[in-house]
C-alpha cells in the first residue's frame, strides 16, 4: 500500500474536469474540500494560491502538485483532477497540466507530508503510470489507479 491510498477519497477524485484557469481549479478544489472536510472553503482557496504564488507546484509532462497547510485541518486530504483540457502552470518544461494532485495538511504537519509529496514526485514520474491516468475510463478507474499503485 502507499501513503495516498487511505487519504484519498472516492468523491475527491474527478476525470475530465472542465476549467480554464488555475483559479478557477483552485476554487473547485476548495469547495471539495470544504465539503468533504468541512474546512474554510476560503482558507483552502488562499492556501493554495499563496503557495502557487511562491512558484509554480507544476513538475512537468503535464503534471501539478498543488499544496497547502490549513489550520484546524484534522489530518492530511487530497484530491485528484484530471482536466479535459491542460491549462497554463507555468511548468517548467512549458507544458500544461492536465493531471492535478492537490494535498492540504494541517498547520503543524509532520514529516508525513513532505513523505507524501516524495511519493507523488515518484508516482507522477512513471511514465507508465501518467498514461494510465490519462486513459482511465473515469474517476472510479483513477481511484482504483492510484490506491494499487505501489512505490
């Protein structure tokens, strides 16, 4: 099993999801989280776009790893979006994203968030695997994708 499988809820994870902005992307993810956690829909908003503000979360071959800290946040939560169409993230190899890992920890995270980025780095780094995402059937099928996926 991997770190992700036990964080990521079904109902966090979309497939072809239809945005034209990182804002835009953002607000989604906020109102999911706020649904799914109950935290500030606000707070999670401002969280994300202030690390993003810090420099682009996007790795490249379409991929991002949007993240943030949120006080009163329990524990660690994610959430996966796969965009119908890439949008600009400024990656460094010039390239939209299409593929979405957002994960928020709680304000006095432990190291088990930096071990989580480290294992999304690695999962997002198999080729293999991106072209799996990519031709998932639906959310269901990324779900399933993602929690089997072994480091």
């Amino acid at each position: 099993m991997n770190l992700i499988s036990p964080l990521l809820k079904l109902d966090n994870v979309f497939a072809d999801f239809e945005t034209n902005s990182r804002k835009r992307l953002f607000e989604h993810a906020a109102q999911t989280f706020q649904a799914s956690m109950g935290v500030s829909a606000a707070e999670v908003f401002d969280s994300l776009l202030s690390r993003e503000k810090l420099g682009s979360t996007a790795l490249g071959y379409g991929i991002a790893i949007p993240h943030g800290r949120i006080k009163g946040l329990k524990e660690t939560s994610c959430a996966f979006i796969r965009l119908k169409h890439p949008i600009d993230f400024d990656a460094p190899d010039g390239m939209p994203v299409d593929l979405v890992f957002i994960l928020l920890a709680p304000a006095a995270a432990t190291d088990l968030h930096l071990q989580i980025l480290g294992e999304l780095a690695q999962m997002f780094s198999d080729k293999a695997m991106r072209d799996q995402m990519r031709a998932a059937p639906d959310a269901a099928a990324l779900h399933k994708l993602i929690c089997e996926w072994m480091p």
